[in-house]
C-alpha cells in the first residue's frame, strides 16, 4: 500500500504542483479551523504533534509562492492544545524574487464537548510579523514590492474560531482581524518606465500604500471518507472580507477604503492522507478557486495551490 501511495504521489504532484487552498490570512490552517482533523474514538492519539509541510501557489499575476512550514502542536492538558507555526516563504515572478521569514501563528484550542460521536473544539490566538511588508528592490532605488512579494502581512491579528466535526463531517467558522496598518509602499508610479517596461503589467498589481486589511470571516464544510489507513475529504471554503481594506492615496494622501475589496473568495478544498501507523502519516491538500474578491491589494489571491505535509504524533 505504501508504495501505491508513493507511486499516486509521484504522479499527481507535478500536475497539481503548477496547481488552492484557502486565499486567507492564515487562519484557515489553525486550530479548530484546519481541514482533515483526525478523528477516531477507537484509538488513543499521541497528544503532542509536528507537521513539516511544503507549499506552492500560483496567483492571478506572475508570482509563484512557496512556503515550508513547521507546525508544532503540545498538549496543555488532555483537553487544551496550544499550536506554533513557523512559516519560511519565497516568492518568484516578474518583478524578482523575495525570501525569509513568514508570519509565526500562536493559538489555543480548548475541547469544548467530547462524545464518541463528535468534538467541539474553540480557538483563540494571534498571529505575528516577522517583518512590516516592506521589502524593497535593491535594484530599482529600493521602492517596494507589491504585497504579493511580501514574505509578511505586516500586522497583528486577532484570530477565533470554533469547530464542530465528526467521523464523516467538519464543520467550521473562524474570525480574523488586523489591528495595524503595514508599512508597504506599492504604488504604480514608481514602477513607471524605465523602472518597469510594461506599465499595464505594474498596474495589475492593486496598490498598497500602507494598507490595513479587512477584517475575515470564513466557513468551512468538510465530507470525510475513512478508511483504516487512508483518508480522504472534500469540502467548500467561503472566506468574506466584511469590512474594506484601507489605503493611503497616493494622490491625496488621505486614508481611503477601497471599493471592491469585500466580498467572497470561494474554493474548493480536497484531500489524501496515509496513516504508516498512529503515530506518523502524509497528506496531500489540493485547492482550486471558484470565485475571489474583484480588488486583493493584500496579495492573498491564489488560483491554485498545493501541500504536501509530513506529520508525527508523540
């Protein structure tokens, strides 16, 4: 069996490689709101846990985002779970290429009720900047990236969520909410030529003046198939930016929301796991999106994305 999940890795990656996931913030993968959640009264899972995971996404312009996560779970008490995730990102596309560190998630999940037929789980946490969205381009006078390129969101954020799943079903709701604004630069007029040949090109990219994001609300439904050793699951993820994102007008110099920045960002969300025991497994996530927001300055978009994840219990 393992060689036969080998061999369907092999073969679906390099097509699903050039291939989404949730077009968030981040809050998607935390706590009560992460997908494929392990479910099973029969046996006693180890408490604690590592997931390493590698990540590709593709977006409505140029760039290519990849990201490599340790994802870090420690049990508090048998009911109480706090969750770590330490991002490293980089970034390839037209204007160049960007690395370093991602934004570090924090959370506490609290089982709210346990029976042998479902869990109600509750997760409060932040996420951190690791830097204030303001990497530059050493080659062009040091103006900066568009927020595509940005390995940070450049914000704290308060995040909650709860969850209800079962063997066959997960169901779940989370809130994410910026309280700063980030340091980015992105305008179109810098990029004018000769910075940039293709003006049209820059102006695909929404500007970004010190942007201060929206706020998240997300839904998550989730159809489980299980099997002794393998899983797999299917399931629709809305994610509403209820209020406006925010820039400074390069023209103005005013503080503007913008138009066309709310609204829903629909995808759908599959996966493989492969239990090798009750201790470790792999996993395979596949996303594509249905429908977005019309303006992203925050550089969320993804049309496609990719995870293969590598997890061990202790």
């Amino acid at each position: 069996m393992v060689r036969i999940v080998i061999i369907l890795l092999t073969i679906v990656l390099p097509i699903v490689a050039s291939g989404q996931g949730c077009s968030d913030a981040g809050f998607c993968t935390m706590g009560a709101m992460k997908p494929d959640q392990p479910f099973n009264k029969k046996v006693e899972f180890k408490l604690r846990s590592m997931e390493l995971s590698f990540y590709r996404g593709t977006t409505t312009t140029s760039p290519i985002i990849y990201v490599a996560t340790a994802d870090l779970n420690f049990s508090i008490t048998p009911n109480t779970f706090f969750q770590v995730k330490l991002p490293y990102q980089a970034v390839e596309g037209n204007f160049g290429n960007t690395s370093g560190m991602s934004d570090i998630s924090l959370s506490v999940t609290q089982t709210l009720k346990s029976t042998h037929k479902y869990d109600v789980n509750f997760t409060v946490g932040t996420k951190i900047p690791s830097n204030k969205s303001d990497i530059s381009d050493p080659t062009r006078n040091d103006i900066d990236f568009p927020m595509y390129y940005q390995t940070s969101l450049g914000t704290y954020d308060f995040i909650t969520g709860i969850s209800l799943k079962s063997r066959n079903w997960l169901f779940a709701t989370g809130l994410q909410h910026p309280f700063n604004q980030n340091e980015n630069t992105f305008i179109w007029d810098e990029w004018r030529e000769p910075v940039y040949p293709d003006f049209n090109y820059v102006k695909t990219y929404n500007q970004s003046l010190r942007l201060k994001r929206g706020t998240d609300v997300m839904l998550r439904a989730e159809r489980n198939f299980r099997f002794s050793q393998y899983n797999f699951s299917l399931g629709a993820l809305p994610i509403f930016r209820i209020t406006k994102d925010e820039i400074e007008s390069p023209v103005t110099g005013l503080r503007t929301k913008l138009e066309g920045t709310t609204g829903m960002a629909l995808s759908i969300i599959g996966t493989f796991g492969y239990s090798f025991n009750v201790r470790s497994g792999i996993r395979l996530l596949m996303g594509y999106k249905l429908t977005d927001r019309e303006v992203n300055p925050d550089g969320l978009t993804r049309n496609m994305v990719s995870t293969v994840s590598y997890y061990y219990r202790f």
